[in-house]
C-alpha cells in the first residue's frame, strides 16, 4: 500500500515509525513530517491543514490510504476531500470530527446518548457567560467552543479567575474564532484519564488508556500545554475498567452518531474525569493525543497499518491489534519559554545515545535542520518514551533516555509517572 501520514509532531513520528514496518507497505509519503522523520519516508512540503494541497499529492503519489495525525485537517474536511477523490483516509468526516471541533456538539451528543458529563450551558456574549458565573460561583471550567490546540480550557478555582478566562477567551481572542462562544460547566472532582479505541460505525476496539500531565511545572503546576508527558497505563485504571468505561462513554456515542447519520470512523480519545460516582466524559478528540500516542503505540506489537486501512473501509472486525503488556513513559522536553514564546534555534544532539538506552525511542516534533544540526524549531520539541515491564522501570529508562539529550535550552517536568 502506498500511505500519506499528515503531520509533524511527536504524535506523526510515533505513527510513521509504525508505518514504516509494516509488510503491506509499499511507500510512505508524510506531509510536512520533520527531520526525525525523514528516514521513515519521502517528506512533502505541504502544510497540515492544506487539504486541497494534501489531496492533490495523494492523486499525483498514487496514494491508498491517508492517514491523519492532527485534528485541524479532519475539522476542515479532508476525510470528505478524499472521499470525493476516491481515496481512503482512516479519519472521520467533517460532520463527524464536529465532535472535537465544537464543545457544544460534542455536549449535545452526549446527552442525546445519555452519556455521564458535566452540567453545562453555552454562552455566545461575554456579558452572559460572566453573570453566569458570578451567580454559579467557583470552581467552574470555561471552554473555548472551538479548536485551541489543546489549550482552551481553564479550571478556574475563583470567580475572578473564571471572569479572566472568559475576556481573555470571548474578548481578547486568545484562540481566535474558537473563542466566539464558551462552555460552562461544573468541575468535575477525580483523575483525569485519556481512553482511546479505533472505531468504525458502531464498532469500537479498545486501543488503551494514558495519564497526560497537561500543566508546564512539576506538581501538576502554571499554565497548561500541549502536554509534557504519559503513562501507559493509568494506575488503577485496568483494562477491565477500561472496556467498561468504553461501554459506557464510546460506544453509546458511535451509536447516537450513526443514528444522525454521520457515522465515526477513525481513532477516538475521551477524555474521562474517573469520579466516586465513575467515569464522566470531559471531551472527545478524534485523534491520537500527543504525548499519550507516543507511549501507547511504542507498545503496539501487531500491524498498524491493515489497521487503519480496515476502519477507513468500515469494516473494524478484520484487524488483528495486539499490544505488550508493558508500562510506558513518555516525557516530553520543550523549548525554553513554552508555552509562552519558545526559544528557537538551540541545536540538538544526543538521540542516538538516548535510543541506545534498553526500550527508549525518541520522536521529534518541534526540529528542524540547519547546517546540517538539529535544532530547536517549535514548543514541545522532543518525546522521549520508554517501555518496561513496570512503570518504576519504564520511568527509570526515560529519564535516563532524557538525561542523554544534550540540549541547552531544554526544559521537562521530573516527576512524570512519578505517582504510579
């Protein structure tokens, strides 16, 4: 088969160093990709989110599958752009992928599907959203409506703070048009839990569960980012519990989809609150997360690649998907100044050293090549991941994985997985 991966981040590495190995793979293109990349496949300077641009190369390189990383691509069309071209891409329509692109949908799915969420209200004008608040009090989590790269929610645990997101969010337009309307909703008390399935109409096969640690500082602290790191699996989140939670969050959902008409297929990840009273859905993403995708797939010992293709045709019950039983760390280094303005230009070695470390990988996202040294190029710039069969012993190989990057302005968070 001849594949196009979009993307170019850690998430897009991880999926391409799967790709590569697969023996129904005949010649991978990824579009832009990054220099850790490069030997994995021919790269294509065609941005994420060009999807005329992305559908053209997938005509002119005879492509059969595409294969989507980042969630901007699917929001704007691209599985509908490849559809019309008779190309087949593992990702959901337009319609579908509403369900990241728009909180209130996603709101609205739920109920509709009686799925457990939070209590929530829409808000179009920041004078309405405010008064709300004042008159709900505090804890209280404000979403941005639309895509914010992860980075449009905020828990807010006063009032005033909760009224600062909403001018910064609906006012100042920190996230641009994603913030022309806002999510209220109560804050849910528990841990917090990424579930993550291939799915294909009403058909859902578990994939696996990860911890994100979304906050820049040690202790779950400052600001939120991207994501600076991921354990595979969540302690005390097994696999039992994890089918449960997708009988109860998932597939209820594909269900209420299809029933609309627009049907999923691609990779779901629910973002779970687990509670005393069970799990809740916080929100969908249909996409691998970043960092989580790094420290799942570094376990995946079955195929990728028939995979994706058979939920791309709809037809989920062929594939075969097999993952170790390993632990796994991710710990993500990032760019001095992340999540405000990163440093750019620091130049980057070590990999090799790193991966020479028993069960590391590193993946690159934010690097580019100048002079021919990497160098800094972006926020979150490198995952390092490490698989084990425990999580002590996982995060053991990471940090010592981390500790072989020499990078001058690199920054991490030392106690990723530190609590399993």
């Amino acid at each position: 088969m001849r594949v196009l991966l979009v993307g170019s981040g850690g998430r897009e590495h991880a999926l391409a160093a799967c790709l590569a190995r697969s023996p129904q793979l005949d010649a991978l293109f990824i579009a832009p990709g990054n220099p850790g990349m490069a030997s994995l496949g021919t790269l294509l300077p065609i941005r994420a989110d060009d999807v005329p641009g992305l559908v053209e190369a997938a005509r002119n390189m005879r492509i059969d599958l595409v294969v989507p990383g980042p969630e901007a691509p699917l929001v704007a069309g691209l599985a509908d752009a490849c559809a019309e071209a008779g190309i087949a891409c593992a990702g959901p329509t337009r319609a579908a992928a509403a369900l990241e692109g728009s909180k209130t949908f996603t709101k609205e799915v739920a109920d509709a599907a009686r799925i457990p969420t939070a209590r929530w209200e829409r808000f179009d004008a920041p004078a309405a959203a405010i008064e709300f608040i004042r008159r709900r009090g505090a804890p209280i989590v404000v979403k941005a409506d639309g895509l914010a790269a992860g980075k449009g929610v905020v828990v807010a645990q006063t009032v005033d703070e909760a009224v600062a997101a909403v001018e910064d969010i609906m006012t100042d337009r920190a996230f641009g048009a994603a913030g022309a309307s806002v999510v209220i909703e109560e804050c849910l008390v528990g841990e917090e839990v990424s579930l993550f399935a291939f799915c294909a109409d009403e058909r859902a096969v578990l994939i696996g569960a990860a911890r994100d640690h979304k906050r820049i500082g040690e202790g779950d602290t400052g600001p939120n980012t991207g994501g600076m790191g991921a354990i595979a699996p969540p302690p005390g989140f097994d696999r039992a519990q994890q089918e449960r939670a997708l009988d109860l969050t998932v597939r209820p959902m594909l269900d209420e989809m299809v029933r609309r008409g627009t049907p999923f297929r691609g990779i779901i990840f629910a973002g779970l609150m687990l509670t005393a009273d069970g799990p809740r859905l916080i929100e969908y993403n249909v996409r691998f997360g970043d960092p989580e995708a790094q420290a799942l797939l570094i376990r995946l010992q079955s195929d990728l690649l028939p995979v994706l293709d058979a939920l791309a045709h709809g037809r989920l019950d062929d594939a075969e998907i097999v993952f170790s039983d390993d632990a796994s760390i991710s710990v993500v280094l990032a760019a001095r100044g992340y999540p405000g303005k990163p440093v750019a230009g620091g130049r980057i070695g070590g990999i090799d050293r790193a991966e020479a470390v028993p069960g590391v990988r590193v993946f690159q996202a934010g690097t580019a090549e100048n002079d021919g040294h990497l160098v800094a190029a972006g926020g979150r710039v490198l995952t390092v991941c490490a698989h084990a069969p425990t999580a002590e012993e996982a995060r053991e190989l990471a940090y010592q994985g981390v500790a072989a990057i020499e990078w001058d302005d690199a920054i991490w968070r030392r106690d990723i997985g530190l609590t399993a």
